[in-house]
C-alpha cells in the first residue's frame, strides 16, 4: 500500500479538493482509502452522497489518582514535562487539558496511587463512500487541545488491503500534520500562487523534508503563470506536478458539495507518476 | 512576614513582572527589613503550564502572600486552592510594592486577571491581548 498526503501550510488552499479528486480518480482502477485526519474540522465526508455513520470512540490515558493513597510527595509533579500536576500539602490537583497521556507520572509514584484512567477526546466514523473508495475520518471533541491521539489512531486502523490510502491532512505545519505526514512514502504541497500561499509553502516543505518524506507542489487557482511558486520550486528543486487553473465553473460545483474530479483527469497520472518515479 | 514578589530583576530596584507563570524571577521578601531571596523562574519558558509551575515553585518556598501584575487561569486555580492569598501591584520597583503592600493599599486577586497564554508573547499574535488570548 502505498501512503500519499495532501498538506499545505496555508488554510483553504485546496487539500480537500485535491484528496477528493485523488482518491476518486484512482478508485477507477485501484483500491482507495481516503483519511480524512484533519480531525478538528473533518469535511471530506461532505463530497460524498454516502457519509459515514459508523462510530468508534476514541480515548486517551489519564491519571487517575486515589486520595488515600497519594502522600503528596511531588514524585510526579516532577516528572511531569506539560505541568499539569500542582501538589499541594495535602492534595494533588490535574489539569486534564494540558495532560499528553505519557504515564510518566504513573510510573513514578511511589505510593502506587496513581492508576489507569481513561478519557474521550473524540469519535471514528468510517465505511465504504463509493466503489473501491472507503473513507475514514475523526471528529476531536469540543474543548480538546491535542488532535495527535485522533490521527495516530486513524492511521493505526489503516489495515493492508487498499493499493492506495490518501491523507488529507490538517493545515498549517505544527503537530497535527507532523503526525499525517510522518511515514507517508510521498507528500502533495497544495499552495496557491499568492504571496500569503508562498510564505506557508516554505514552511510545509521544511517540514516535510525533515520527515523524510519526498514531495511535489500541485498548485490550486493558477493563473497560468505562477512565478512566485515557481521560483521557490525551482530553488529547491521539488517538481510541480499540476495546476489547477482558477475555475468559476468548478467552484461554483464545490460550493454546492460537489468536487468534478473529471475536470482534471490528469491529476492522479501525475502524481502516482511522480511518485513511483523518486 | 515572608512574601513573594514576580520580578523582572535581581534585585529590589527591579520592576514586578507583569506575568505570573512567566515572571523573570521570584523574589522572596520579609515585609520588614531588607533581607531578600531570589530563585530564577525555570518555568519561565515552559511550552505549556507555566502557571502552574511556577506556583509549585513559589509554593514550595511557604510564602505567607504572593504579589504580581496578573495571573491567568491556571495559576490563579491553583494558587487560590492553596490557599495563599494574592496581591496585585499595578507597576513599579520591587520595593515599592513591598511598601505598598505594608500599608494595605494593593487590591487582592480573587479571581484570574487574564486569559490564558496572556505572558506567553512572542509570535503568533499572542501576548498583552489578554482579551483574545484562548488560541
């Protein structure tokens, strides 16, 4: 199987477009799973007639801590890297939010009062959208800060049996598409030729070169000539795979939830092509 | 009367720091007299929680009050838990503070004074904007 990711750093410059398109285009001759890990606004679902239902909830560890046994030594307030732990004379208090599941604390306590406990931080859904192609998506719950635990778990569900799984992954270059990226073989840079689109575009491709995963740029709403992504592109010597022209015609249909993947049949040549050639 | 003062210097010259969890120093005061104390803040630069350990360290010294500029949400739950009661100090040297205090001119903090992420400055537009500071 192989794993390709659609980033970005910049918001809304076309990586669910994209993914959509990708995955459709490819399901005509292979089998498709579409990971939809940007898990704090999930919308891939949105384009298809058949959305998930399944669920699945997801849990992250937590301490659980039993008073009587706890002798407030700070044992874990210590070892706690994210601070959620204040230890007072005679209790402890948790900041849940801040907590990142690591067990350090758990594992240090001395009095063994600290046991496992476990907490939702969001839901799976998943099933088969169209032939050959079957979605998956995570939804966080509201008030949660960390979208890692949803993602890693998506990807763990990720079972040998398609030829190609499409990660549409979070905007932005911080944890969350750290996560999506991360062990994929190939990366799609979606930029748009803007100097706003530019400025994220460097920063996504430092971070997918760190992860060691190759890419390409596919840039959206090209103008025919889109010199200020070309020249990046040139410089570090990272191809462009397509360009999406600006289209009122394809906008107007994806404003209505319909993404005309036939618009552009050249897209998953390109790409798979690209891929298979690095 | 031992108290612990947030502070942007070494000494008693210095100005109160503004932020709580990300406070410079810690200077530990008598009310009287001029002897003092200071612990660097290693919570300071701490990627998330700096409240909250930072009252850890300033609690573990047993302060009898604490007086800074402003405290977020964590840290005002956690030191309010403890029961420590907490001043506010507009701006100024340490020793001003101290002398504020002993003449019962400073406002107690009964409840956080800011959002969350208010000391963290530095990019992404956060910093003095207490206001819109939840990311």
């Amino acid at each position: 199987m192989k794993k390709i990711a659609i980033a970005s750093g910049k918001g809304g410059t076309g990586k669910t477009t994209v993914a959509v398109m990708l995955s459709r285009l490819l399901s005509k001759k292979f089998k498709v799973r579409l990971l939809d890990c940007d898990v704090e606004n999930p919308d891939c679902h949105i384009f298809f007639s058949d959305a998930p239902t399944e669920k699945e909830e997801v849990c992250v560890f937590y301490p659980e801590v039993d008073t009587e046994k706890c002798n407030c030594c700070g044992r874990c307030q210590q070892v706690c890297e994210f601070n959620c732990l204040f230890v007072m004379k005679d209790r402890l208090m948790f900041f849940g939010e801040l907590c990142h599941s690591c067990r350090g604390c758990k594992l240090v306590c001395p009095q063994g009062a600290i046991s496992e406990g476990s907490r939702p931080v969001g839901k799976l859904f998943n099933s088969k959208v169209e032939k050959n192609l079957h979605l998956d998506y995570a939804l966080m719950n509201v008030g949660e800060a960390r979208a890692t635990p949803l993602i890693e778990k998506l990807k763990k569900n990720l079972k040998s049996g398609a030829d190609y799984a499409i990660f549409d992954s979070p905007p932005g270059a911080s944890c969350p598409m750290a996560e999506t990226v991360a062990g994929c073989n190939y990366a799609v840079l979606v930029a748009e030729p803007t100097p706003f689109g530019i400025y994220d575009l460097k920063i996504a491709a430092k971070v997918v070169k760190k992860l060691g995963v190759p890419c390409g740029i596919v840039i959206n709403r090209s103008g025919g000539e889109d010199k200020i992504i070309d020249n990046f592109a040139r410089q570090k010597k990272i191809n462009i795979l397509f360009r999406i022209p600006y289209s009122r015609k394809f906008s107007c249909y994806y404003s209505k939830g319909v993404i005309k993947e036939n618009f552009f049949p050249g897209l998953a040549d390109k790409i798979i092509k690209e891929m298979l050639r690095i | 009367m031992k108290l612990c003062l947030t502070s942007t210097g070494k000494d008693l010259e210095a100005s109160v720091d503004h932020r709580f969890g990300r406070s410079r120093y810690f200077i530990f005061a008598a009310t009287e007299g001029k002897k003092y104390r200071v612990i660097e803040n290693s919570a300071a630069s701490a990627s998330q929680g700096a409240g909250i350990r930072a009252a850890q360290i300033v609690m573990d010294q047993k302060p009898e009050a604490v007086i800074t500029g402003n405290l977020g949400p964590n840290a005002s739950s956690v030191l309010l838990n403890a029961g420590i009661k907490v001043y506010q100090h507009g701006g100024g040297s340490v020793q001003e503070a101290i002398e504020s205090f002993n003449k019962g001119v400073l406002k107690e903090i009964t409840q956080a004074t800011v959002g969350g992420h208010f000391g963290a400055g530095g990019g992404r537009g956060r910093g003095g904007r207490g206001d819109f500071s939840n990311r």
